[in-house]
C-alpha cells in the first residue's frame, strides 16, 4: 500500500471538530449543550435571499463564468461602494467561500517555503490553507491584555526574514473581535511598504463594527498593489452554507493570476450565487438590525464572563467572538470534561479551546474562544453553567 | 510591488477560454457559433432536481457537514451498488465539484516533485491542479490509430521512476471518449500493485458507457488501497452549475488526510446537495433516455466526421467527446480561424485545439476535441459548417 503524502500527514485536523463525539454523547444522555463553540449564527438567513433561489426559474443549472456571474460581481461594487471602497467588477473575483478565497491568494502570491506573518491567536483554518500551499505560517503574538491590538512594529520587524512575503490579518478578527484603528492599519501600511510585502486582509466580519470605524485594507493608500481582501457572504448574511466568497484587489497581476486557478475549478456554486446577488439588494437597514443584535448579545456575554470570579474577557469591538481567560489548567481538558463530565440542570456548554488559534507551543491553555451565535437568553443560561463548571471543574488554578 | 508566486506565473490558464473573446467577437457579427468546445450539456436539469431545492423550507442556510450531508452519503451508496461497487457512507466525502475531488485526492497522496503518469491526451485541468499541488504530470501517450487505448504497460514502465506515485486515468475518458475494457483495468491493476502505486480513476461519465462494460477502479480486486475515485454530478445530472463531487475510496488512511483538507474549507454548498440527494431518486429509466439521446448524438457526429474528406475520428465508447484527426496545419490557429475569419450562411463552429489536451510539446497540432453537448439538428449544421472551413481553410494539409 502506498504511502500518503507527508502534506497529508501534516494539515492539522479541526481543532474544533476533535470535541464534537463528546458533545454527541452528551446530548445522547439528555444534555442540553449551548454551542459557543463555532460561528454558524442562530441568526435566519433573510427570506429575500433564499426566495431568490427558490423562485429561480431556469431549466439548465450551468457553469457560471469562472470569476463568478458578471450580474453579481457589478452589483458587488455597489456594495463595497457603502464602505468607500472604489472597485471595478473585474477586480473581483468570486470563490466558493471564503476558504477558496484565502487559498486562491496564498497559491497566487505565495511559493512552497515562503513566509506569512500573522497575528495570534488566529483563525485556525490559515494553517490548514498554509500547508496546502506548503507555506510557513510565522505568528506574532498579540495579548489578552491588552484586547488583542495589533504587537508593535517592532515584533513584525523582528519575524521578517528573506521568506517573509505577506501579513495576514483578519479584522474584525476572527478569534479575539479585536478591531483593528486606522492608526494600527497605518501601521501595516507602513510595514508591507517598507518591506515589499502583500498584505492579506480577511474582512469577513466587516459589518460588525461595534465600538469605532472599520478601515479597509482596501483603502489604504500607496498600498494598492499589495493589497488582497478575503471576503465571504457566510456571516453578514448568515448564509454560511452557500459558500460563496470573493478575491478582491487592485493588482492586475494577481487577478490574472487567481483567475487562472479560478478557471481550473470551472466555477463557484450557480444556486448561491442567485442568492448572494439577492443579499446586495437587502435594504440598508437590515444591517442596522443585525449589528444591534449582535451588539447586544456581545454586551451580556462579556460582561456575565467578567462577573465570574477568575475570568477576564476584554470587551471585543467587531465579529462575534470573544476569547476570554479562564482560571483552569488546560482549555481542552477543560472543554472536554465541560462535554464529558459535567452537567448543571442537565445542561453544558461547549467552547473552543484557545489553544487552536495559537501557532506558538503552549500559548492559550487559560484561554477559550466564545462564538456569541446564541441569543441572549440562551447566552445567560450557557454563562450560568460555565460559572457553576469553574466552580467544580477539577484543574481549576487558584 | 511584491513579486506574485512562481506557482502563480506556471499555472497555466484555460486552453478552451482563450478563445472566447474571438466567439464573442464573431457572435457580436451575427454569426451563429456551435459550440463543440465545452462539456456544458444542452440537455435539461431534471426537474425533480431543481424542485428539490426551489420546495426546500429551511430558514437558516447552515454549513453542512464537512463530508457532506450524511443522508446525501447514505443514499449514494445505493447509487453505486447499482454499479455492484460496494461502498460505506463513511467512504464517501462530498466535494465542492470533481475538480476539488481532483485537488484533495493530489494533496492527499501527493508531495511536492511526486510525479502522477496520465495516458494523453487528458483533461486540461489536471495540469492546473498538478501545480497548484506542486506535482508533476508525466503524459504517456495514447494514439488516435488504436482509439487512444491504453498504451502498452511497456510504454508505463518506462516512465516509472522513485518519484512515481500514482497513474490517473479517466474512464470514459474526457477528452477522446475511449472507454477502458476489463483487460486493460487489469493491465492497471497489475502495474499499481507491481509499482505500489495510486490509481487515481475520474469517473465523471460512469453512465454515458455506449460500447461496453464501463469498469470502476473501485472493483478491481486487490487494488483496494490504491484506489481513488474521483466523482461528480455535473455531467450525469446536467448540473454542471452545482459543484458537487465526491471522493471515493476504501483507503482509511486517506480518506482521514482528505477529511482534514474537507474540515479547512468547512463544507461543500448546501443548495447544491440538495438537488444532488434528489438525483438519487430519480427513476433508473432516466439514464436509458440520456444515454440513447448522447449515443446517436455521437453515432451522427462520427459519421459525419468522417465522411467530411481528409477527417479521421475513431469511435469513442462512452462519455460525450470525440477526439478527430483534420487535415490542418495547427489546430489552434484553425480554431480561431473559424471564428474570427470564417463563416458559413451565417454560422460556425466552436472547438477545442487538441495541442491543450497534450503535455508533450507538439502532439495535438491536426486534432480538435468535440463536445456533442448539442441536439442532432445543431450536429449536423455544425459538422456542415466544419466540412465548408475545411475546404478553404489557408493551413489545410494536401
């Protein structure tokens, strides 16, 4: 039998999904479990996107064109004209999902060895992508203390090597909610110029801004042709099965390059497509609703987190995450005895082990990721037992 | 501005679409263009198909399971057994098209300089997913005098070095149609097991098997753990648009490896599995009238050819292409010829330059590959265009 290959080996498995047969033997039993643990909204998708495709009326479900229907990619502009982001519908390129989207501009900028800053804790997936490309994921380390800001130019300066060919950040970011400042944005402008990197901005939680203004990668200027922005429609809709996502930048050179890989898979999905294009046309203000949502869902969690004796959680400004310190000895035995061992009025809550979003060995272990993707009554419930869970957990720290 | 990768530059981009702005060109003329070029069917999506999805009643539009949704997987192990493949659902990850069955079975097996022997002429995209995974194909060539048969297992053997891991075949093949006998998958079977290699198998046209037994990797004994099937709906559905596929394979190993590239990209588009899972359902006399509609669809296209002077086209076996010898001097310049300097009442013809469907430089310059994806009416305008082009074609050959 031959061997697989050694990338086989390597490409980390979810560090989310190791806790799922747990939580499945949990609800066997009868336990109500609050997932916290992952970023698939509650939230319903709005009716006039799934009606667009249930009201579709086409008899051949075709290939669109590789880059993504034209129809959608010019209303997209429209879209990203709101955020004063000035794009052509050809510097678009739609993927299926965000995941295609970042993995289509690693291969595209990136060669086998070369080096991608990132800020830590990140999102866990960058290092599957990472090893698919067979590119070296370099993180440096944000902290909770001070909510996760971007580390001084001089910790980037110092990861920079000969290798070092782009950052990668996510902002809003997917885990902390950190929301990066135009200041620290001119930052990163600063850094790629000097040192001739691109810059990769996954904007996937753009529209969940909370506590100050959300500044585009896309909008920094002197910057446009290091530029590539990882977008998706998965949470801004709550449309995460669709699978749809876009590439966007300025760099002519990239978009030739991307779209090469774009043509190699044919197409994105047609039916998501149908309603992704339907989302452009929500009215304005279902933003305003869902962002109030969210807002306020943020506002209990955090500060029922920080009641809890021994947890501290700073107050996230964008996405619907939250990464919170706990007072245990190791977040995934944590998590799992949370699944396994524990229960309060026959329920429990699964979390995210901070542990995955670091790349550096033994960083996150007091520390969990929250997805506040519940509502607020649940979101009390699920902080009820996690107060009751420290309280007896056995590897509590003192 | 940072350099873009090498992968970047070496991916190369579609041979078929290079020639659409010279169609789009001809049709702005008003000339009616055929197009023979892709394997986008004319034929309808059966409407149970779309139903399925346009009556779905969900509200929250959920990533599914990362390996598909395992009703979906359950149920297509009734479709294969109707094949007398026995397979597991747990043996069965969905994917996002064949193309990305293709790119996970590569990233899965396949390390950077590992080298994969594909009989040419073959599908173009395999040398787009060969780079993306950083692999090298290695063609043995097939001739149009035997069909394209599978070359003799002398010709495989002496492309075999300890870079080797894996032969991919596609049967029916895309693009000459041939359609493997049990001999020759014998023939496989024995070299993958002699040279502990994979048999990488896309069975994209299992159903459109006219002459013949159609054969599936998956059944050939002993060969268990190196096989690896790669799936679609596209063509068997007409759903090209959905992008769903399927890796299949008996191998744990790397149905584990693939499971951590499915995980990195969350989930395979859940509209799209919908129609798929009702596509099991549909009634068994749906493949006879398809396949009765492409086989004399191939049965006019053939004799045609042939009749048209000069022109050779053997009879292909199965899936919907034929691959056809013309008396020209460079199948790419005649290609664009026909649509940017000829026309016939009005009309003309699309095909596919054979040169994109080799690796090795040179073969393919007097072939075109011909996608009957056209009713018979259309066929014989188009084969009547093509024999007009012949006949005052500058390059053609004596």
């Amino acid at each position: 039998m031959p061997n697989i290959s050694e990338r086989g080996q390597h490409m980390p498995p979810s560090p989310i999904r190791k806790l799922v047969p747990y939580a499945e033997a949990a609800k066997k039993k009868g336990v109500t479990v609050y997932h916290l643990n992952i970023g698939q909204p509650d939230i319903e998708t709005p009716k006039p996107v799934l009606d667009a495709v249930r009201n579709s009326n086409f008899k051949i479900l075709e290939y669109s064109h590789s880059a993504g229907n034209e129809s959608y990619r010019r209303k997209l502009t429209g879209y990203y004209k709101k955020f004063d982001i000035t794009v052509d519908h050809t510097e678009i390129i739609v993927t299926t999902g965000g995941s295609e989207a970042i993995l289509f501009g690693f291969m595209a900028c990136l060669d086998p060895g070369d080096e991608v800053i990132v800020p830590e804790p990140f999102y866990a997936n960058y290092n599957g992508f990472a090893v698919e490309a067979e590119v070296k994921v370099v993180p440096v380390t944000s902290g909770i203390e001070t909510g996760f800001a971007l580390p001084p130019i001089g910790d980037f300066e110092k990861l920079i090597t000969p290798k070092t060919k782009a950052i990668l950040i996510c902002n809003p970011n997917n885990p902390t909610g950190y929301l990066y400042s135009r200041a620290e944005m001119e930052v990163l402008r600063e850094i790629c110029l000097k040192h001739n990197l691109f810059l990769f901005s996954d904007e996937a939680y753009r529209e969940f801004s909370y506590d100050g203004e959300n500044i585009s990668a896309l909008n920094l200027s002197g910057l446009e042709n290091n530029v590539v922005v990882f977008d998706t429609i998965s949470k801004r809709y709550s449309a995460c099965g669709a699978r749809i996502g876009a590439v966007v930048t300025h760099n002519r050179v990239i978009l030739d390059a991307v779209m090469k890989f774009a043509q190699a898979r044919l197409s994105p999905p047609s039916f998501a497509q149908i309603a992704a294009e339907a989302a452009v046309d929500l009215p304005d203000d279902y933003f305003d609703e869902i962002k109030e949502e969210y807002q306020s869902r943020r506002d209990l969690l955090v500060s029922l987190l920080n009641k809890i004796p021994g947890v501290f959680c700073p107050n996230p400004g964008g996405a619907f995450y939250a990464m919170a310190r706990l007072p245990i000895d190791d977040a995934d035995k944590f998590c799992q005895w949370l699944l396994e061992a524990f229960s309060y009025e026959q329920q429990t809550v699964m979390l995210a082990p901070g542990t995955g979003f670091y790349a550096t060995p033994g960083l996150g272990k007091q520390e969990v990721r929250l997805a506040y993707v519940l509502n607020r009554e649940n979101i009390a419930k699920a902080m009820e037992c996690l107060g009751k869970a420290l309280e007896v957990y056995p590897g509590r720290l003192q």
